[in-house]
C-alpha cells in the first residue's frame, strides 16, 4: 500500500491516500475505505477538469459536477454515470467505480457491515491501481512538465530526427491523446521564447512531431501550429523543415495557407542556397525531393512552380536528389541541361565546382540518363577544358578516369552511332573531331 502511494503524482490526493494507509496501520479499516473514497472521487474530478479546456465532452461533464460539488451535493454516482455515457469511461471501469462507490457506502453508514482489514487494502489496491495512479488523463501536468523541461539543453541530447522521434515517444507516452491540442499550444508559444534553449527545444520537438507523420497529428499542427503562424517570416526555415519531414502536411492545406507556405519555402530557400549538405532539413532540394517523393511530380509542378524552378535552376549536385527524381522526368531533364551548360561554361567559377562534384554523380547520374546523354555530358565538359578550366581540364586529361560509368555509356553511343556522336560534339562547339575525342578520353 505504501508502495502504491508513490505512484500518485497529485500531492493533494496522495495526502489523503497517506491518511488511510495511516488508518489502516492502526486498524482503522473504516477510515481507511473512506479516505480511500474522498482520494478516488478527488482524482476522477481533477482529471477531468484539466482536460476540459481541450476536449468540449470532458468540459460537459466537468461544469455539470463542478456545479454539484460546490452545492455540497452528491456527486459520485453522477460523475460515473456522466463519464461512462460520454465514453471517457469504459463499461467495466464504470462498475468497478460503482462497486467502489456501494463500498465507501456500507462502510461510512449504520448498515451493520464490518469492514475487514482484506477489503480496505482491495478497496485501496483498486482505486490507485485502476484510476488514481493512471497518468492517461493528468492533462495540464504532463505538459506542463514537458513544457517545464524544454530549458534543459540535453532535453534531446541528438539532433537527429529519428533519436529525437524516439524521445519525443517517451514524453508523450502517457498523454491523453485529446490533450495533444493544449500540447501542441504551448509549444508554438514556446517558439517565441527569448531563452534559445527553450526555442530550439519548441522547434525540434515539433519537427519530431510531425517526422512521426501520424495523420491526426497533422491536423492538430495545421490548426495549432501553421495556419496561425504561416505570416511569421522569422519561422521560415522550420516550416521548410516540416515541409521535407512531412510533405503531406502542405498538400492539406487551404489555398491561402499554401501561398504563404510557398513564399516561406523561398524565402528559406534564398537565405540557405543548395551548397548545404542535402541531410539537412532545410536544404531547398531536401525539400524539394521530399515533396517529389511524396506527392509525385505533377502535384510539384503545379504546386510549387515556383520553388521546384529555383531548385533546378541552381541545380545542386546532391546524388540523393538525383534518385528522387528518377521519377520526375520533367524536373530531371531540366535538371540534367542545366548539369550540361555548367559544364561547358566559360566562366570558370561555374564549370570548376561542376568538375569538381561530377565525380561524386557518376554512379547515380549514369543510372538514369541514356548513352548519348552521358556522351553529351563529357562533351561538355571537353567544351570546359578548352576554356582552360581547371576542374574540366583535370578530368579530361585523365581520359575521366573518375567518371567510370558515364564514360563507358558515352563508349557505347560513340560505337553505335558515330554519325550522332559527331554531331553532339558540333551542338557543344567542342574543337576535336571525334576521332581525336575517342583517342584521347574515351579510349
């Protein structure tokens, strides 16, 4: 019994547990049911009282046993019957009450019962067991005890998103699920805290959130979360993150939540560029291959021209993007064109990064582009060399040694179509003649 106390985390009603386990060590086992009573019937109303402001049934319920309560009229019997007809209650856990409440009954009445030491402990093992240990409705707090701990800078002691899913489970896993909208509340007014800490804290715990991609916990971060705060500018790179860990979360939105999200999208996107690494949520091509993935490239396309057009433009050389669009051909052979006129410029500061990341798409690239496509590629790069780029030069001077794959496609094209692969070379203005081409890179 005295065990089971400490699993009460309500003082108030862990005092009155303490009084009837005194009253049990003393014989008192009258006393003890009684007190055992007063605790259970205190808890029940607690609960449902915090979860009121979130759930318009507990409300119900709750105003009307208030009323009852402060009128110092019964109420136990109206509370199980109001919290079973609502469905807070299940059939069994309502008799058990009722069998609790017959209990407290006989023994706080003249009725010639006897209450024996065998029932105060029953009576008290159930009540705490059953209800009044059960965190499932300690609404306000266990978010607040969340909420309480987001100044703690090892509150998610990793970065990473399915580390930081994991400790999210944890703090969640004895919520009440109609809690989650306060939930949800008082962590977007925690993004807006001055201590960092605390912010950074908000922010990673909804990026969590909705990386678990549970459909009704999309709906709660629409209506809690993006469209009150679609307008702040200031939250632009973590809606684009959101964006990436959970792509179906855009395309619920309403027409104009979804034209602020885009501007978010690009604004994030003007303000980071595509040279991050492509792990990074908040990569604009992250984003953009997520969405792809998810939604399919018709819904991009016509969605998000805008943002899909500024990724691709920029063409980031990220292997992982390539193999999302493995099914976007439309934004890949823009992509691919934009790879070959970078490769090709004059400008060294163009074609010298090219060069310099090519070799780290060989493999993807060459999975997805056909022969003459890759002879094209290293043909531009050639058309590089010959404006005396560094990066072109050094991988056509090693017959593109680092560009195995591709260079074994473009191999094939040249020994099939030799006439086509002449006029490749002549659309790229390179000055060899295939011939020469062939001996000196591709041989």
């Amino acid at each position: 019994m005295e065990e089971l106390i400490t699993t009460v985390h309500d003082r108030d009603v862990a005092d009155f547990l303490k009084e009837a386990f005194i009253c049990y060590g003393t014989g008192a086992h009258r006393a003890c049911v009684v007190l055992t009573h007063i605790a259970l019937f205190d808890s029940l109303r607690r609960k449902i009282k915090a979860i009121a402001p979130v759930n318009g049934t507990a409300k119900a319920v709750s105003d009307e046993i208030e009323a009852l309560a402060a009128a110092q009229r019964v109420f136990e019997t109206p509370l199980i019957q109001k919290l079973k007809a609502a469905g807070i209650l299940t059939h069994l856990e309502a008799q058990i009450l009722e069998q609790l409440n017959s209990q407290r009954n006989k023994a706080a009445h003249p009725s010639g019962h006897t209450v024996t030491a065998e029932e105060a402990r029953f009576v008290f093992a159930e009540a705490v067991k059953k209800f009044i240990s059960q965190p499932v409705r300690e609404t306000s707090y266990i978010v607040e005890a969340v909420i309480g701990r987001f100044g703690d800078q090892n509150f998610f002691p990793s970065s990473n998103v399915p580390d930081m899913v994991a400790v999210l489970g944890q703090e969640l896993a004895n919520l009440d699920p109609a809690a989650k909208p306060f939930l949800i509340s008082r962590v977007v007014q925690s993004l807006d805290n001055a201590d960092a800490t605390i912010a950074g804290n908000a922010r990673n715990f909804l990026l969590a959130f909705v990386a678990r991609r549970e459909t009704a916990d999309r709906d709660l971060i629409i209506k809690g979360l993006v469209i009150p705060k679609s307008s702040d500018t200031k939250l632009a790179e973590l809606f684009s993150m959101l964006v990436a860990s959970d792509p179906f979360l855009f395309s619920s939105l309403p027409l104009a939540i979804k034209l602020r999200i885009r501007s978010l999208l690009m604004l994030n996107a003007t303000a980071v560029g595509v040279g991050l690494p492509y792990q990074q949520l908040r990569h604009p091509a992250r984003v953009l291959g997520a969405c792809v993935s998810e939604l399919g490239e018709a819904f991009v396309v016509a969605e998000l021209k805008e943002f899909s057009d500024w990724v691709v433009a920029l063409a980031p050389y990220t292997p992982e993007l390539l193999q999302t669009l493995a099914h976007a051909p439309d934004l890949f052979s823009r992509l691919f064109e934009n790879y070959v006129t970078r490769a090709a410029s004059s400008q060294w500061a163009t074609s010298n990064p090219f060069a310099a990341a090519v070799p780290a798409l060989d493999v993807p690239l060459a999975a997805l582009i056909t022969d003459e496509q890759a002879f094209q590629l290293l043909a531009a790069i050639k058309r590089g060399a010959e404006w005396s780029g560094h990066g072109p030069l050094a991988l056509t001077n090693s017959a593109f040694a680092t560009l195995p794959a591709l260079k074994a496609k473009a191999q094939s094209f040249a020994a099939v179509d030799p006439a086509r692969a002449t006029a490749v070379l002549a659309a790229q203005k390179v000055v060899t003649d295939l011939a020469e081409f062939l001996s000196e890179h591709l041989a």
